[in-house]
C-alpha cells in the first residue's frame, strides 16, 4: 500500500504554526505608543 | 522680511516609495529635504555629513537595521531627533526605540494624513526650540 502524502494537511499545519508564533508578538497600535510616549517623561526633542 | 530656516530632514528607508511618499509630505510642509538614505549604515553617514533637524528612520533595512542605526546616531549626537516610521508594530521594538531616545514611533500602517499630523508636530516643535530665545527663564 501507498502512503498519501496530504500536501494540503502539511500546508495547513505551517500555516497555523505560522499564525501562532506572530500571535506571540504584542502587537501594538498608534494610539498604545502614542500613550507609552506621553507617559515618558519629556527631554528628548530639548536642547541646549 | 524675516528669512525662515526651514527645518531639515533626512528620510532613511529602503523602500523607493516609501521615501517617495515621505519626500511628498515633506516639500507638502514646507521642510528642506537633506537626503535620503537606502540603508541604516548610509542613514548614519548621511546624518554625520548633513546634521539634519529632523531624521525619519525606518527599522527594517539592509546592512544595518535601524535600530542599530539610531543607536549609533544617538550615540555620537545625543541631542538628535529622530522619528521612526515604520511596519514593525511589535512592543520590543517600540520599546527599545523609545528607550534609544526616538522622539516618537510611526507606523507605516497609518493613514498617510496621520503620518503627516507626526512629522508636522514634531516639525513645529523642533521649529519652535531653534527660534527660542537662549534664556532658559519662561
């Protein structure tokens, strides 16, 4: 007997391998750095 | 007639477009484009030659990243002022770039007004610390 080789299957389980590692990232919005960036204490831009 | 300085920049990404774009907003608001880089490695040698106001530097790039590059620069001229624009909307980066001393982080998934709003803030501010008078009083 032959064993099938299920390309799609294959395909499928890296593709979900795929999504769950960029799961792992904290993806973050404009508005979440626009927070972090504000609760900074400003001096950056400042010169002398 | 008071003659204006006009702010400069230095657009630093490997993408032709993109820095097409940027270049767009940039002349849109009236800034003096000081060059622009492919690489962070070409970013940080583009910074040394033209000491720009302003620098927009991507993160994802050839031969050096822009993380690297941003660390170097601010390394050598601490009172830099560098805004990031990029895709990487992971917190790491974010963090890292905030803690090198990056005035703020764009990412290139905004709309372009948005993008616009960004640079033409941090513009105003840097416009409004080189006309300041050297008197630290209020």
């Amino acid at each position: 007997m032959q064993e099938k080789i299920d390309l799609k299957q294959i395909l499928q389980e890296i593709e979900e391998e795929n999504s769950l590692s960029r799961e792992k990232k904290t993806k973050v919005s404009q508005d979440d750095i626009q927070k972090i960036l504000q609760e900074k204490p400003k001096g950056e831009v400042e010169e002398n | 007639m008071s003659s204006e300085r006009k702010i400069k920049v230095l657009i630093a990404d490997d993408e032709k477009h993109i820095r097409l774009l940027i270049r767009k907003v940039v002349s849109g608001l009236n800034l003096e484009l000081a060059g622009e880089a492919e690489n962070g490695k070409e970013a940080v040698q583009l910074f040394r030659k033209e000491k720009p106001d302003l620098l927009l530097l991507d993160i994802y790039m050839p031969y050096m990243n822009g993380i690297e590059a941003l660390k170097e620069i601010r390394g050598e001229f601490p009172n830099a002022t560098v805004l990031m624009l990029t895709s990487a909307a992971d917190m790491e980066s974010v963090q890292k770039c905030i803690d090198l001393g990056a005035v703020n982080y764009i990412l290139k998934s905004n709309p372009i007004a948005e993008i616009r709003q960004i640079i033409e803030e941090t513009a105003k501010a840097l416009k409004a610390q080189t006309e300041a008078p050297d008197a630290g009083e209020d």
